[in-house]
C-alpha cells in the first residue's frame, strides 16, 4: 500500500512527471543517447510545467465570472444539497480511489497491447478523477468494502478504453494524423459537437480563415483577441451587476475598466502560455511514445489532455466559450423558470471554456466555422442538462464538485454507471 500510494500521490497526479517517465521509457527502449534521453525527458517534464501553468492562469481569470453567474442567476428556493464535501470524501475513499486508478490503467495497457484498442489514457489528473467520480457513485449505490474498488475499477477502465477510441476519428480529421486522440472528459460534447457540425456545417470556411479588415488585422492574434473579448465580457457582466456587487464580485479596490482589462489580459497570458507548453510537450512526448509504440505496444497511440487540441484551431476555442455561455446562460433561465431542477444549477465557465472549447475545434474539423458554432451552441445546452441530472447522483457525496467541474463526461457517466447498477439490481 505504501508503494502504492506512492504512486497514486507523488506520481499519477502530478501529469508533468507521468509524462516525464513515458517519455523516458519510449526513449530508452529506443536506445537513445545519453544527452537525447535527458533532453527529450526534462523538455517532456517542462512543457506539461508550461501547460499546467497556462491552464491555472486561464482559470484563474475565469473563476470571477463564476462568482458573478452565481450572483446572477442562482435560482430562488432551489432545494439545498448536502454532501459530505470533496476533502472529507476524499479522506474516507482516497484508498479505494487509488487501488481503482492503478488497476484500470493497467487494464488499459493489457487491452492496448492485445485488441485493436490501442489508445493508451495520459491524461494523469484525469486517470485520478474518474474513479474519484466512480467510487463516489458506488457508496451512492450502495456498495461498500471491495465492491467499491471493483465497480470503479471497471468503469475507470471502461471510460479511459473506449472514450479516446471514439474520439480518436475526429482528432484525425483535425490534425490531419493519427498522432494523438484526446483523454479528457470532453469528449461526450465533443462527439455531439462533431456529428451536428457534419450535418449543419459547411468545412470549406474555417474558423481560422476569418477575415479581419487592414485596420483590425491585430486581431490575428488569438493572444489579443482573447484578452479583447474577454475584457468585454467582464464589462458587461459587471454592468449588469451593478456598482454595490461588483465590488463583492470583482474587487473592491479597483475600477471596473481597469479589472476587466488586466483579467482579460490575464486569460491571454494563460492563453499563450498554455499553447506554448503544448508546442514543447507535443514535439517530446510524440516521438519518445513512438518507441512504446514500435516495441512494447504496437500501434499504440497516446491519449492526452484537451488543450493539446488547441493550437489547430485556437479561433474555434474562443468561439465555443463564447457560444456555450450564452447558450447555457439562456437554457439556465428556462430551466429555472419552468422548475426543472430543485436544486441551484450554475453556469459552468471551465467547462464551456476547456470542454466546449474543445468542442468547438472538433466541430470546425468536421464542418468549418457553422460547425464550430452549432456544436458548441448545442454542447452549451445539453451541459446543463448532464450536470442537473448528475447532481441528485451525488447528493450525499460529492454534488458540491461536480456542480463545478461537471456538464461533461464526469457527469454523463456518473449517470451511465448508476443506471446500469439500477439496471442489475445493485
């Protein structure tokens, strides 16, 4: 269990150095050089740093408008959810957690190595949270004792299999190889995003190929651009607000112009800052995985965080935040207006930005610039959906998490598990 632990805490969750030793082990097998070796396994370490770093930048200049939607529109008289909470939930389950994690992953590796799935799931943050979701719905189940650890072990090991093998497909038609799929809970509303782009979109306009006027050509710059639209949207936001909240919300000490500006150029630093950990990251970890694939895995390919996508379609990641939040924002009203949900549902600013953003580059690849905008539009509506009928799931464990990080696969599977575990009378 020590040894165990150990891996579970100091190294599947800290992706930098997970990542780190695949590169090292693809690497040695190919017999590299000394200076290759350290090279290729220290870049692989510092770009997922960068990447890190980028991604808690962005969400750092994203968590404000959370604060202001749940000030906008939290929904009077809702039923209040009490969970035990994510720390202690995790002090009571961490080991089960964990036994889960290590387990579906090396069920992963034995099923890459001998069926036609050959995706391997990187994604180690995610390797941790998906059997914290499953373990979660198994003592609302009912199950105690090894039953826990079996049924999140077989759903862990079922997501990290399949997910990334039916995304893989679209991946390809938007990096144009078969170098990499993603493994990210995005991928239920990437898969949506996708089909409807197919059918509604058109591929011969990209969301790449805008074209601005010479005055405006500086918005080429997705770095600029970024931090524009999102200085606009806190001014708007903090309009509609009001002087007495903004100060509770925003920041008490500085005008509300000069806070909109410096978060919106704080989301462009991340912005960038996330792209170029991924440039690094993506020139190690490819050809390094390669010697796993030649020798001990072949054809494997690895499956990786979603910001890896990113830079093939940087406009398209903007365009699905942006659309998503409307659209979310608009579902949110009717839902609270008709009483759906008993229970205060939120706007979910990461998972429109990371997930739908994603989305959105998935649907430009398979039907341009309309299929980026109907993807994420319909993605935006159906998070809602997925993260209200999630939340009575999880209502004596982990509801408080998942009202913020869910409306994606950690939602949709939490209600597949549960349903197939009705389903066998479990």
């Amino acid at each position: 269990m020590t040894f165990i632990n150990f891996i579970i805490n100091q190294i599947f969750r800290e992706p930098a150095l997970f990542l780190g030793i695949i590169a090292l082990v693809g690497l040695l097998i190919q017999k590299k050089s000394f200076s290759e070796i350290i090279k290729g396994t220290f870049k692989t370490i510092i770009g997922v740093v960068i990447l890190t770093q980028g991604t808690s930048i962005l969400v750092n200049s994203i968590l404000p408008l959370s604060n202001a939607f749940n000030v906008l529109y939290q929904i009077q008289g809702a039923a209040e959810i009490k969970p035990m909470g994510t720390d202690k939930f995790l002090a009571l389950y961490g080991s089960q957690i964990g036994i889960a994690m290590v387990l579906a992953f090396l069920i992963n590796l034995l099923v890459a190595r001998f069926t036609k799935l050959k995706n391997i799931f990187l994604t180690g943050h995610m390797l941790f949270w998906f059997p914290f979701i499953f373990v979660a719905t198994a003592v609302e189940a009912g199950f105690n004792g090894s039953g826990i650890v079996i049924f999140a072990t077989i759903f862990t090991a079922l997501y990290i299999i399949i997910t990334p093998a039916l995304i893989r497909p679209f991946v390809k038609e938007v990096i144009g190889d078969d170098s990499f799929t993603l493994g990210h809970p995005t991928v239920g509303l990437s898969l949506v995003s996708g089909f409807v782009a197919k059918i509604f979109g058109d591929k011969s306009k990209s969301t790449e190929d805008i074209q601005f006027p010479k005055q405006l050509d500086f918005l080429k710059e997705i770095t600029i651009t970024s931090s524009l639209v999102m200085f606009i949207v806190y001014i708007i936001i903090g309009i509609i607000l009001g002087d007495e909240q903004v100060a509770k919300v925003y920041s008490a000490d500085k005008n509300l112009i000069v806070y909109s500006l410096m978060q919106g150029v704080l989301f462009g630093a991340g912005l960038t800052i996330l792209l170029t950990g991924v440039r690094m990251m993506l020139a190690e970890i490819i050809p390094a995985f390669k010697g796993i694939s030649d020798k001990v895995i072949p054809n494997a390919i690895p499956a990786l965080d979603c910001p890896i996508i990113f830079p093939y379609a940087p406009n398209a990641v903007l365009i699905g935040f942006i659309v998503s939040m409307i659209t979310s924002v608009v579902t949110l009203l009717i839902v609270g207006k008709v009483g759906l949900f008993q229970y205060a549902v939120l706007p979910l600013t990461i998972t429109c930005f990371f997930e739908i953003g994603t989305a959105a580059v998935i649907g430009n690849g398979t039907g341009g610039m309309r299929g980026a905008i109907i993807g994420s539009a319909v993605a935006g509506v159906i998070m809602i959906f997925l993260v209200g009928f999630s939340v009575p799931l999880l209502r004596n464990t982990v509801s408080d998490w998942i009202l913020i990080f869910g409306g994606n696969d950690f939602s949709l599977w939490t209600i597949i598990a549960r349903g197939i575990s009705k389903l066998f009378g479990m």
